[in-house]
C-alpha cells in the first residue's frame, strides 16, 4: 500500500509538475492532468494557479494547455550547474579508460563549442592534443554530436551552430549526417574532422532528460575506422555500468 502523502496540496503539485515533465515542450490539457493525478479538475485549476502565480507552470494562449514554466526550468538548471561533473565522473572515466585502454575525455556543451574538462590517459603514449580548458566547435566532434543528437537539435539549428565563414557546406551536412546517426545508435563517430588521423566514439549523459555532458574514447583512426559500431556499444555498455544514478544515457531508436 502507497503511503499517503502528509500535506495533500503539496503532493498534487508535485504530481502535476511530474507529468509535465513527462508531457514536454506541448504540455497535456486540464481534462488530462486531472485524470493523470485523479483530482477533478475544479481542485487540479486552483493547484495550476498558484504554480502559474510562481511562474512553474505556464499556460497556452490559444490552446489552454499546461507545460513546465520557467521556474521548474531554471530550478532543474541550478541543480545541473551546481555538480562537479568531472569529480563526480572522474572514477568512470578511469574505467572506461582501463576497460579501451585508450584516452577518454569528457565534454561540455558551451554554446557553439565542446569544452573538455576532465580526461583519464592510458599509459601508452597519445598523439593526439588533449588539454582540460580545451574548446573545439561541437559539430566537428563526437562529444558534441551526441550532446546535439541528445538535445533534439534540427537542421536548421545545426545550420546556426556552423556558420558559413568557418564551414563548407560539405562539412556542415556531414556533421548533420553523424548527429543523425547518433540519435539512431545512441552514440556518435567522429573521424578526423577536429584532428586529422585521430577517431572517437561518445555518449551523451542526461539527467531528467537533459544532456548534460559527454564522454568519448579517442584513438588513432586506424584503430577505429572497421569496429567503430563495435566500439560505440561497448562504450554505453561500460558507461551504463559506471554511471550515477543520478544520470542516465540517451535511449536508442
């Protein structure tokens, strides 16, 4: 039996900002909400506005329709940025490391760029440049093609990230090619176009479906070019085993 809730008003609320979580960007309509979290919907429209007064709930002008407001946005938002990804992820980079026995790195997304902030190095030499603080445009990485696969970005976004003076438009239906691919697989490739002659494989890592950062095994192109799907499953099924409970990788389609 499902303990009861000790302060009934608060549970519903929290009740109703889950399923809209759960609803995304189009949010669910009154009738809905109110058979999801069964309270009629005269009590769940008192409940969403008070949650509109505090701006976690917004309202559709035309359709009616409930989604998050900017509130439970920013709130989720704060959280991410207070962890300390790269202590908190450092012990499953080493394992990934030991597991491919080659460099592996983690990434963030800063606007147009990935940055790296933490790396594990196997023992054996790299000829590749691998510096914490580093910054490379995202299309052109593994790190962030699976950041931008995991965050739903479409062409024309894509487009807005690779602007014409640095890119060909070759190079920017490539990467939309790979981040489509990546959103299929759940993983993305890279093969030499941040590094002539060096491939990575990387996941995305979300929480409350939101990515986050990612994580990526790089090598030598030779050693990636034949096993690059080989590598790319083995890499979730190292990262699923390490990873905290409270991130989770991107599903696959």
């Amino acid at each position: 039996m499902t303990e009861q809730s000790p302060i009934g008003s608060v549970d519903k609320a929290l009740l109703v900002l889950t399923e809209l979580s759960a609803a995304g960007p189009r949010g669910r309509s009154l009738a809905d909400l109110a058979d999801a979290v069964s309270v009629s919907k005269s009590t769940l429209h008192r409940t969403l506005a008070a949650l509109r007064h505090r701006h976690f709930v917004a309202q559709d002008p035309v359709s009616g329709w409930y989604r998050l407001g900017t509130a439970a946005v920013d709130l989720g938002a704060t959280f991410i940025e207070g962890d300390n990804l790269p202590a908190l992820l450092h012990p499953m980079l080493e394992s990934i490391r030991d597991a491919f026995d080659e460099l592996c790195q983690l990434g963030v997304l800063d606007g147009t760029d990935i940055v790296y902030v933490d790396k594990a190095e196997p023992a054996h030499a790299i000829r590749v440049w691998s510096a914490v603080g580093r910054r490379i445009a995202a299309i052109t990485t593994a790190l962030g093609r699976s950041l931008l696969a995991a965050g739903e970005v479409d062409r024309r976004l894509l487009g807005r990230l690779a602007p014409p003076a640095r890119f060909t438009p070759e190079e920017v239906q490539r990467s939309w090619e790979a981040v489509v691919n990546a959103r299929l697989d759940g993983y993305a490739v890279e093969r030499g176009e941040s590094e002539p002659g060096i491939g990575c494989v990387a996941v995305a890592l979300l929480r409350a479906r939101r990515p986050v950062a990612a994580v990526s095994v790089t090598m030598p192109l030779e050693r990636l070019e034949d096993q690059a799907p080989e590598l790319g499953r083995r890499l979730r099924q190292v990262v699923e085993a390490e990873l905290p409970s409270s991130l989770t990788l991107p599903p696959t389609l």
